[in-house]
C-alpha cells in the first residue's frame, strides 16, 4: 500500500472524501536550462547579500579591533562552523536529496515524512552542537562567558539554519528563502553596527540573529506538498529510513572534510603560526568567499533537481547538467579570480587597512585554492544525487584531501606560517576536487580536457603578473595604477581565452532551453 493510498483510506473513514487521487506534485522537468536559472536567480541574490553582509561584517569587526584580535574572533567563528559543518551539513545534503527525490517520484507523504524526522534530529544536534561549541570556545582561547555563550548560540542557529534552507530548496520554495536570508542577512549588519557602537564585544551574535530569522520562517512556513488535516503521516518506512541516515553521515563525513577544513583553517593557523598570520589568514577565508557564491548557487539549484531526475530515471538530464555546471562554473570564474590575483594588496587594504596588506601572499593561495575547490561542483552534485555507492567517491576523496591537508598544514605552516597554511589547503583542494571529476569525465566521457588546460594557463598568467607587479619599484598612487593595470590585463586575458567556450556555453544552454 503506498502513501497516498493510505491519505485516501484515511479520508473515506472520516467520511469526507473529495478526491479520487492522492495529491501528486506538478510534473515539471527540474533540469531544464530556465528552470534552473530561475533557482539559481534567486538563490544568487539571496546569497549576493549573504555574502555582502559577511563582509561587511568583518570588516567593521577588523576595523574596530586589529589583526591580533580579529584573529581570534574569526578563530571563534571557524569553530561555530566546523562544528556546523559535520552533522548539520549531513543533514541538510539528506533533506534536499531525499525530499527532492520522493516529489519526483510523485510521493509527497514521502518527502514530508523524511523532512520531518531529518528536522527532529536537526534541533536535537544543534542543541548538543551549540553547547560543545562553547565549551571548545572557553578551553581554546581566553574568552568571557558572555562570548562563550555568543559561540554556543551561533553554532545551534547554523546547524538549524543549514538544515531548513535545504528544505526550501526540497520544497522548491526558493523564492521564499530568498526573502528571509535578504531580511536576516540586513538584520545582522544593523545588528552588528549596534554591538560596535555600544562598545560590546559579542561580535558572534549577529550573525546568529541573522539565521535565526531564516529559521523562524522556515518553522512558519507551510512547505510540504500535502495538504494540511489530513491522516497522520506514516513512519519513514526502516529501509528507506536507513538510506537516509546513511547519506547524511556520508555527507557529513564529506562536509566536514572539505568545508570544514575551510572554515578550521584559523585554527590551524593559530597552532603553526604567528598572531598576526592568523589574522592574515582569517581575512583570507573572508574575501574569498564571494567566489564561492557561484558554486554555491548551483549546488542549491542543481542538487535537488538532479535528485529529482534520480528519481524519475532521467539520466541523460543529469549527464548534461553535470557538463554544463562544469565548464560554466571554470569559465564564469576565470576572470574574476585572474583579476584579482594582482589585486591582493588593494584589497587587504581597503579591507582592513594598511595593517593587512602583509597578508596578500595568504590571499593569493587562498584564490586560487577557492577556484580549483568549487570546480567539482557539477561532478560532486551528480555523484551524490545517484545511489550511495556513488555518494562514497565525492566523500572519500574529501576525506582523502583534508587528511592531505592537515599532514601539510603543520610542517608549512612552521615554515612559512599563515601562506604556508594556506598552501597545504591549496594541496587538499586538489585532491578533493580531482577525484570527482576525473570520476564524472571517465563515466560520462566529458568534453573538459581543453576547459580544463586553459583555466589553468589563465591562473599561472594571473600568478605571473601578480608578482611582477609587487616587484615594480614605485610607490602610492603609482603603485595602485600598477595593480589595476595588471589586474585589466589579467581578467581581459581571461575573458579573451574562454570566449569560444562562452558562447558554446550559451548555445548549449539555448538547446536546453528549446
């Protein structure tokens, strides 16, 4: 007897049957090229001002404390989300497949029963989360209770805020999530100007107050596709109960070990290397999360609708969205990372001040890292959304790349300190990124040989020209001109060399479109 069987029976005996058929999703095809820039629209100005608010964020943080103890502070928030990264993360990547999948194979009750029990375990780690998360907080560094306390709260509200997002995503409720990340993300810079101004030091609580709105909109939204009285839902049934929970500790175990390394790196710095380097570092990790904003928006776009095509045996949709997310994710990217290569110093500056701009060799590698990191986005997503032997390549080359990464991060960060660090990331990020793709390139036969040999030579270009800008001998305003300078011709070299794949590119995606 299925789901929908049993919503039937249930109203026959309550003696107010309106209807012949169990509720059944709107058939649509998720991988289709406009359906997925409608997500990834949306998705994109959400995370824009996401990103935006973390920035803006720190840099009042930096400006109003120094490098010293700004490192710290990020130091504290790398704990929050490493903590956030394990379980949450596995949770969340389990609420997007699964409810996603039970939708396209028509189940509704379903995916409203996964979303419910994924969402009990959720509050019930981000409780635990939160409170381990303090504790770390005051046995690591020399911190109030009060700042404590800040750490615990922003560790449960991300571990509830990553959990929820995915079921708007699942739900395919995206432009609702936009909305409320728009409303908590104005939130916590409001929120953060009040804490400066006051001369507080709870630099944490913003930016749990922004997720808390993300997560108070999701408990009041209605996102299941069922409608609301009817029979009781059944228990995910144990089978289907097991695959779950065991995607998400995949996936936890793959969170954890990519993005959790990110998020650890002031930790490790703080360990091998100098105070300021971890300053240094920490404003690193922040300025190049923007360019993580793409990757990001295709993952919540793609996941769900690959999951979906799983669902509905639609292999091909998923082969060409996995090619296209690829070669789009290399080709959209290579001119702002080329261009900002040579920019490093500028940017630290305006960032900081004059007292971060020693730290443009962390920022270089740390650019570079995050580009070769998000190419996987396309492969990863693929592998993932299939069965869960394919789900163990992308999380056992992770694993693979953050064990790479910490065997390397002491012995380079002793020697070279916060860009050593940075460099062992550079190292993790190659293993967890190549093995999915050469895993979707051999199974899928890709066309990415001459994508990927050209992304390559634009870094190497960009790197080249980065270097010899800061070996210019001239100073202030000429300085200044000499990096932009370099930094046009960079990106323009950059576009010059991927125009060709541009515009197949958008031609494929016309096709889709057709």
């Amino acid at each position: 007897m299925s789901s929908g069987d049993v919503v039937i029976i249930g109203a026959i005996r309550r003696g107010r049957l309106r209807a012949v058929a169990p509720p059944v999703a709107p058939a649509r095809r998720p991988l289709a090229a406009r359906a997925v820039l409608r997500t990834g629209a949306l998705s994109f100005g959400a995370l824009v001002v996401l990103g935006l608010s973390r920035l803006v964020h720190g840099s009042l943080v930096s400006h109003a404390t120094g490098p010293q103890a700004y490192g710290v502070i990020g130091s504290l928030i790398g704990i929050t989300y490493v903590a956030g990264l394990f379980v949450p993360a596995g949770l969340a990547s389990a609420m997007a497949k699964f409810v996603a999948h039970n939708r396209g194979r028509a189940d509704p009750a379903a995916a409203e029963a996964v979303h419910l029990l994924l969402r009990r375990i959720c509050d019930a780690s981000a409780v635990v989360l939160g409170v381990l998360s303090a504790v770390a907080a005051r046995l690591l560094f020399p911190v109030s209770l009060a700042d404590a306390v800040a750490v615990g709260l922003l560790a449960a509200a991300f571990c509830a805020y990553s959990v929820d997002k995915a079921a708007f995503y699942g739900f395919d409720r995206v432009a609702r999530y936009s909305r409320l990340e728009v409303a908590g993300s104005g939130l916590a810079i409001l929120a953060t100007v009040v804490v400066i101004v006051a001369g507080w030091t709870v630099y944490l609580l913003p930016l749990a107050l922004g997720y808390a709105v993300v997560v108070a909109g999701a408990r009041l939204t209605r996102l299941p596709d069922t409608p609301r009285g009817g029979a009781p839902l059944p228990p995910v049934p144990a089978a289907h109960r097991r695959e779950v929970l065991a995607f998400a500790g995949l996936a936890a175990l793959g969170a954890g070990s990519a993005a959790g390394l990110l998020q650890g790196l002031p930790l490790l710095a703080s360990a091998f290397a100098a105070g300021p380097d971890v300053g240094y570092l920490v404003t690193s990790v922040t300025l190049v999360s923007p360019l993580y904003l793409l990757p990001r928006v295709l993952g919540l776009a793609l996941f769900p609708a690959m999951s979906h095509a799983q669902g509905e045996g639609d292999a091909t949709a998923v082969r060409r969205s996995t090619d296209l997310s690829m070669r789009g994710t290399v080709v959209v990217l290579a001119a702002p990372l080329a261009a900002a290569l040579p920019l490093a110093q500028p940017l630290l500056r305006l960032y900081g001040g004059d007292a971060f701009v020693a730290g443009a060799p962390e920022l270089r590698f740390m650019l570079v890292a995050t580009y070769v990191s998000v190419l996987a986005t396309g492969p990863v997503n693929a592998l993932s959304s299939g069965s869960l032997r394919d789900s163990l390549r992308p999380v056992g080359y992770a694993v693979a790349g953050c064990v790479a990464g910490l065997l390397l991060a002491a012995p380079l960060g002793r020697a070279y300190g916060g860009a050593g660090v940075a460099v062992a990331y550079l190292a993790a990020m190659l293993v967890t990124t190549g093995g999915p793709v050469a895993s979707a390139w051999r199974r899928w036969h890709m066309p990415w040989t001459g994508t990927l040999v050209r992304g390559t030579l634009v870094v190497a270009a960009a790197a080249a020209l980065a270097v010899a800008g800061d070996t210019v001998d001239v100073a202030g305003p000429a300085r200044l001109v000499t990096q932009l300078a370099a930094a046009l011709v960079a990106g323009g070299l950059a576009v010059i060399v991927f125009a060709q794949d541009g515009r197949l590119l958008l031609t494929r995606m016309d096709e889709g479109n057709a």
